[in-house]
DNA sequence: GAATATAGGTCAACTTTATTGACCTAAGTG
DNA sequence: CACTTAGGTCAATAAAGTTGACCTATATTC
C-alpha cells in the first residue's frame, strides 16, 4: 500500500472516530438530564427493537457481563421504563419490554440520532443510505474473517 | 417520519453501533498484548498524524483532562514510542512525536484498521469511499448546527 | 424422582479510567 | 513586575466495568 493510499484511509480513520464520538454526544446529553448513562440507552434501544426479549440475549447483544448489566437494568425497571415479566414458554426467562413511559423515553433519545441520519440521506439521496449501509455491514461482517 | 422509515433508520443506529465496536477490536486486541489501552492508541494515531502536535493540541483534539492524558502519555514516552521536546519557537511547548518504535507500533495497530477499510472500498468500489466519508463528515459538521 | 443444567439475581472485592481541585515550575507577554 | 499560558503532578473521588462466589427457581435428562 502506498504512502497517498494509506494516507486517505487515515483520513476514514480519524472521519470514523469523531463521527461516531458526535453521534453519540447528544443523546449523552440527554441521558444525563435523567440521571443515566450511556449503557441504559442501549438497553432502551435493543429491548424497543426486540420486545420480549431475554436477560441473557440482552446480554450476548451488548456484550456486557451479567453484573454489569443488572444495576442500570434494574434502575430502568425501577424507574417504570421496562417491565420484566416471566415468559409463558419457560418461567426462568424474563421477557423484557417498554413501557408507554419507557417508549417515550427510547424515541427521545433515538430520535436526535435518527433524524441526524435522515436529514443526511435526504440530501444526499437514497443511493448514499445504501452504500453507508453497505460499508458498515462489511465492516461487522469481516469479524468473522479471523 | 413514518413507521417505516423510522424502523429503516434503526438499521442504521443498529449499524453504527455494532459496526464501531466491530472496528475497535481487533486493535484492542494488540494493544492489550502490548499492556496499553484504547487510549495510547488514540495519542500515538494523533502524534503520528500530526507530528510536533502540542500537549495543549492533543488535550484538544481527544477531548480529555489533562490528568487523563498525563499517565498514557508518559507511560509511552517511558516505553521509548512517543519523544517530548520543548518547541524552538516557545519552550514552554513541548511537541511530541513518534520514535522509530512508535511508528512501527502505530503502524501495527492501524494497519488493520486501514485494511479492512481498504478491502470493503476495492470490493464496492471509489464511489462508495467517497459517499461513506461524506457521510460521516456530514454527522461531525451537524454538531454545530446545534 | 434425583441429579444436573440453565436463567436470573445479588454481594463483595477489585481494577481501570476518568473526573475535579489544588498547587507547582518555567517561560512568554502586557 | 504582574499576569497568563503550557505543562506536570498529587490527591480525593466517581463511574463503570471486571471476576468470583453463592443463591433461588425452573427445566431437562437419566
């Protein structure tokens, strides 16, 4: 690889840094004003996008250990965000979901990202979501070249 | 925004998320072997970047205490990457850059951040470089507009 | 039915990585 | 000379994570 080459790919460097470091400035912000953090906001996020879902997938997702995951789970359920139901299917899982109070709360939060990302595609066209996506799809899938 | 485009926009936060952390660790993988953090990472691709940046410049590009800054950055002058020398044009000013050893190690480390970018943007091609970066470029400018 | 495995919860000790505040020297600048 | 700036360092604290150990309840397997 020559020194121009390597020299453009540390610019994707350095964009992919302080792009993802001010995407999530906002909702940090915001998450501060309730008292939470950063963690809390990710499990908003998966649990509105997989309802129902389980402790442990929870925990597989966002790659956290079991006690990491318990004080801001448990704040989140205590605060009337999420409610923790056993499953039908089997009495030992607990399915998590949003609350009315908790759904508010995740759309908040997302929405700032969300819109960010909206108002970019929209000026720079459908195809511009596309290859964004691409590139980030490859980027998670090549894990699983080594 | 309708329900679907807002379910779209989720892929993409999704993407974001899992993509970041996808990227970081592989390099944090080889700093652990070296007994340094994501931090000293960050200093040597600035220094290596920005060669003769300033202490003061650094605090400022990474967005940390000075306190935060002062042990990796000592501990990597201490290791023989990083040299410190005071400014010819104030000495107060200490610039720092990379020893021999250093860029041998920050090349290590992003190498594998440069290849994996490199092989997605030869598969989709010159274009799809060009609209990732202009997309992330467009996430950091939005931060002002707030 | 007893043994074992799984899902989840909790306590404790510890580590890492950051924060803020205070204070220091050295070197420029008005 | 007074003041500011660049940088360094100590101390107390906070936050967010880790591992290990141990508990209950419920399924599953032999």
């Amino acid at each position: 690889m020559d020194k121009k080459r390597e020299e453009q790919l540390n610019e994707t460097l350095m964009l992919f840094y302080f792009a993802y470091r001010t995407f999530t400035n906002e909702p940090d912000r915001i998450l501060e004003e309730h008292g939470i953090q950063r963690l809390h906001h990710r499990i908003l996020f998966f649990v509105a996008r997989t309802p129902n879902i389980s402790v442990h997938e929870l925990l597989k997702t966002l790659e956290v250990s079991k006690q990491a995951l318990h004080a801001p789970m448990r704040q989140l359920i205590e605060m009337g965000y999420i409610t923790s139901e056993p499953a039908e299917y089997d009495r030992r899982v607990r399915e998590l979901c949003l609350t009315e109070k908790g759904q508010k709360l995740e759309r908040q939060l997302s929405n700032v990202q969300r819109g960010k990302m909206n108002a970019i595609f929209e000026t720079m066209g459908p195809d511009s979501e596309e290859t964004w996506k691409q590139v980030m799809k490859k980027i998670i899938d090549n894990e699983k070249d080594e």
